[in-house]
C-alpha cells in the first residue's frame, strides 16, 4: 500500500470513528486537538485500522513508539515538562514540532496534543513495514 493510500485510509477511518465528513479531517490536522478525538476514540480508530488495513497497533505500542524506548525519567523532568532527550524523540515520531521552540515548555500530558493524522498514518505504514 503506497504512502498515500496509506494516509488517505487512515483520514477515512479518522473521520468515520469521530463521526467527521472526510474533507473535515486534513493529514496534517492534530488528532486531539483539531479532529477533536477524545481516548476512547483512540481505541475505536486502532481497531478500525486493524480491522481494515490488518495492522495492530495497541494503545501500548503507540506509546513505546513515540516515548522510543526512553525511560520515563529521560523523557520528562522533574516538574512534568518532556526534557530535550524526550523532544528529540518526539521530532523522530512527529516531524512536524521544532524540538528548540518547545524545550522546556512542553508538559508531558500535552504531548498527544501534538500528535497528527499523518503520525499515526506514519506509524500504521512503519508497523506493516516491521511485520514484513
């Protein structure tokens, strides 16, 4: 499946789990923030992608992908901020943020905010890499 299809599936499947025309979701539109997905909806849209494309991902592996296997103490500071070392991960996951504009200002219960349709689709397309 080439990389848009790809994309365009998971917009399909983005827009169907949070009840959105397909036009109303954009690749590069922010999961929670601008499609306006809530967790459960997570949920829903892992097991509509799994059910389509074949591809399992869990709420798990979508969290050791984007932490990137780096400890909890690594990845946040002291006072719930994601520390340079977190942020260098997340630009590896999620291209889109600049690592230098959010240092020290980005709190670890805000980073899924950050997290776009094309991440996941991005992920989707790396894990059925992976499982060849």
């Amino acid at each position: 499946m080439s990389e848009i299809s790809v994309i365009d599936t998971v917009r399909e499947i983005v827009a169907e789990a949070v009840a959105l025309d397909i036009d109303e979701v954009e690749a590069d539109a922010t999961l929670f923030g601008e499609v306006g997905a809530e967790s459960i909806d997570l949920l829903d849209i892992l097991f509509r992608i799994e059910r389509r494309l074949g591809v399992k991902i869990t709420t798990t592996q979508l969290s050791e992908r984007i932490q990137g296997g780096i400890p909890d103490e690594q990845f946040g500071t002291d006072d719930g901020m994601v520390s340079d070392l977190g942020l260098e991960q997340l630009h590896k996951v999620m291209p889109q943020i600049d690592p230098a504009e959010l240092s020290g200002k980005l709190g670890a219960e805000d980073v899924m905010g950050l997290f776009t349709v094309r991440n996941l689709a991005d992920m989707v397309s790396k894990h059925t890499v992976a499982a060849s």
